[in-house]
C-alpha cells in the first residue's frame, strides 16, 4: 500500500482491544483454527522469501501451488508475474478475491526468529536492495490461501465461480493496472464483486475495519522542473533566481487547498522535494520540486492538477521570465486512483463479517489519504463494485504499553512492523470466508 496511515488515537484503541477481543467460537472459526499450522507454515515462508514489484516468481509459484492442489484452474504470468486462480460450482454470481504479492526495499528490524534477512533487485534494475514485508502483503497471500481452504470445504454451501488473483506491483501502483490491461476481465470471468483486505498496523489483532464510500485516495505525483538565469550569487540582478521562484510556487501552492477547494472535501498537496543548486555562491538556471497530490473525487483532482500548473507557470510570468523559460509541469500517468467502496455491498459484507466476529469487533473508521490500486478493478467501464477492508494487526498488549508509555506504534512500511500473526491471520480468513459466503451462499428457497 502506497503511504497509508489511520487517524485514530492509542488511547481509543487501547479501549477497543480492552473490551472487544472475545471472538464468537462459530464452526468456521474452528475449522480456520484447525487449519492454522498450514497457514503459519506458509505465513513464516513467505515472511522469509519476499520479493519486490514484478519480480513475484517464486511468491507466485508458491502460491499458485496452494491453489492448484485445492483444485483451482490456475494460470501464472497475467501482468508480469501475476495469477488467476479459478473455481466453477454451478450457477451463481462471479466473486473476485485479491491479494498482493509484493514487499518493499526495507531492512526488516523487527528481531523476529523468522525475519527476513533477503536482499534482492527491482524491476528498474537496482541490485543488492534489502527486501521485507513491511506493508503485511505475506498476511494478505496467507488469508487468500486461507480462505480458499475453507471455501473448497464448504463447495456445498455456495454456488457460483470464484477468482482468486495474486497481483503484482502493489507498492508500485501497477500491478492492477498490468493484469487489466494482459486481459484479466476478458480471459477469465468478469467478477460481479470484488473483495479485498490489508492488514492495518494501528487497530488491535482480532478486529475489523471498515469505510463506506471513499476509503483511500487519488496518488498523483507531480514533478515541477523550474527554469531560471544563472549566475554569480553576488550579482543577483543579473539573474532569474529558480530557489526564490520555487519558494513561491511552495507557498502559492498552499491555496489551493485553503481557498480553491471547499472544506468539506479532503485534499493534500504535498512538496515532498525542493531541489536548486549545487554552491554557495552560484545562482542556478534550474530547481526541481517534486509533489504527492491527494484527492478523492475526480473533480478536486483536477483541480488540484490544474492549480498546480496553473499556480507554476503564472509566478514565472510575474518573475518576468519569458514563454521559452516557463516551469515544466509533469504528472505521472500512472497514477493511483481512488478506492470506493461501494455502500450496498459494505453493508451486505459487513453484516455477515459482524454475524461471524461479533458486533464489538467490527469499527467504522475514517477514510484515509493513503492510496491502493485495488480501486483499479472498479474503474473499468463495467463498474464492478468492490469492497477492501481493514484487518486489525497488532496485539492488544502491544498497544497498551504504547499508550502507557506515550509512544507510537510502528506504521505499516516501517522495518519495525511486525503483525499479531496468528490472530490476525485467522480474524482475517474468519472475515473474508464470511464476506464470501454472504455473497455466493445458497439461499433458501
């Protein structure tokens, strides 16, 4: 997941993980606890052999493995080094499960027995990088694994295809884009619904969380190349100074959000990167900025974008510097839109999640600026409605003592994250097998 983070205090967590940590023993649970020496087995497998952004193969292969001996149709290589797994049980509806399959360039702190000590390349060709799962993408594959266990178990008490898939590139912002694009919807069944889950490192192991509606953010990035006249330091007058001109576009920047965009709707410019110059005394003919824009709705992402350029270009006028030396203004296309969820089917998930977990471990929680390219798959001119919640990750225990002594839990992509894994692997399956059987279930006649 690409910067996400939850807004909500330690102090009301640890209240939650005091008072809502008795799970219902239903018979799916038993089962899922039955089953969890295979799951921690491929849990500690992949924790110990991550991979980064399209180069899965070994996650992928593991993975489809699982799923072949389950009895999956599966097919390898869809957007790189993804998968598509397949399960027909008669009439139904079409339900499409995601996972994630990639880990980030972080050395892994945690001093956990089975940390990941792997080093490895990425797709862009930088070699020897450490590698972890920091952003929980191992629970994630675990929990799909999970769940298709007990779906393929109970094959009596739901009818209808199942479409397991194993992206690549989350962390990248590509890999659903990429499966799209190598013919997921047109090769295999187009889902009727979407599902998906992310571990979440601020609410207690053993809950759920949920956003109805918009639930992450648009994720632009924006690089602004500014042009100047270069020249001595000592001469000032004989130049066009980009650091001044840079500084004002940061500062001018700023209204966008404060005077263009109304207060109820959530909005983020961000300048990441103020780069001009290399000496004291040298004025620079360039300086570089670089911006994360955040967004939910289309129209204030563009009205951000277009402030943006807007806001750049028209300081370099009143700098006096001529059409040819105009700021640059270049927004990457591959861009992470927003994730909704949509409202009938949270409410349809969520009552069958509550039924299984008990009401007291289900939280309504705020909409978060981080972005997730799950929303990619509801995007596509069928409009598929989707729906990703939140898996709480850390032990309770773990969260007191934070409070109690004033500090801060480890955010997800920090090499210090490490999830509650058994509790969170199981309330994950627990969740989505719920989730599964509400929507493909047989009904009663």
């Amino acid at each position: 997941m690409k910067k996400t983070g939850m807004v909500l205090a330690l102090g009301s967590l640890a209240l939650l993980a005091s008072t809502g940590m008795v799970l219902a023993k239903t018979p799916l649970k038993a089962a899922i606890e039955k089953d969890f020496p295979h799951l921690q087995t491929l849990y500690t497998h992949l924790h110990q052999n991550p991979e980064l952004s399209f180069e899965e193969t070994q996650t992928a292969k593991r993975i489809a493995s699982e799923l072949k001996s389950l009895g999956f149709d599966v097919t390898t290589g869809i957007g790189g080094t993804g998968l598509v797994a397949v399960m027909r049980n008669g009439d139904g509806p079409t339900l499409m499960i995601r996972t994630d399959l990639d880990a980030l360039p972080v050395k892994e702190l945690t001093g956990k027995t089975y940390a990941s000590t792997a080093t490895g390349a990425n797709y862009l060709g930088d070699k020897n990088l450490p590698i972890m799962h920091a952003c929980g993408h191992d629970v994630h594959m675990t929990a799909l694994v999970g769940t298709a266990r007990q779906l393929v178990a109970m094959k009596d008490n739901w009818s209808g295809t199942l479409v397991l898939i194993g992206q690549p590139a989350e962390e990248v912002g590509l890999g659903a884009s990429a499966m799209l694009k190598d013919g997921l919807y047109s090769q295999f069944p187009k889902p009727d619904y979407n599902l998906a889950l992310h571990v979440n490192s601020f609410l207690p192991s053993g809950t759920i969380g949920y956003t109805s509606g918009y639930a992450l953010a648009n994720v632009d990035s924006v690089d602004i190349e500014i042009k100047g006249i270069g020249g001595h330091g000592a001469y000032p007058n004989a130049t066009k100074d980009p650091v001044v001109l840079g500084a004002y576009i940061v500062t001018a920047l700023q209204t966008l959000v404060s005077r263009e965009v109304a207060p109820q709707a959530p909005a983020v410019v961000t300048v990441g990167s103020f780069h001009g110059g290399f000496k004291h005394n040298i004025i620079s003919d360039r300086a570089h900025l670089k911006l994360t824009v955040r967004s939910y709705s289309d129209e204030v992402r563009q009205t951000l974008l277009g402030g943006i350029a807007r806001i750049a270009k028209n300081q370099a006028r009143a700098f006096g510097l001529p059409e040819d030396l105009l700021p640059v203004v270049t927004i990457e296309q591959n861009y992470t839109p927003s994730t909704y969820n949509d409202p009938a089917l949270v409410k349809r998930s969520i009552k069958a999640i509550s039924a299984q977990l008990g009401e007291e471990n289900i939280l309504e929680v705020p909409a978060v600026m981080g972005g997730e390219d799950f929303s990619q798959y509801g995007r596509t001119d069928d409009k598929v409605p989707g729906f990703m919640f939140w898996v709480g990750a850390v032990s309770p225990d773990t969260i007191a003592k934070a409070k109690a002594k004033g500090e801060t839990l480890p955010s997800l992509h920090s090499p210090f994250f490490a999830p509650d894994a058994k509790p969170t692997i199981i309330t994950a399956v627990d969740a989505m097998s719920a989730a599964a059987l509400e929507i493909m279930g047989k009904k009663d006649e």
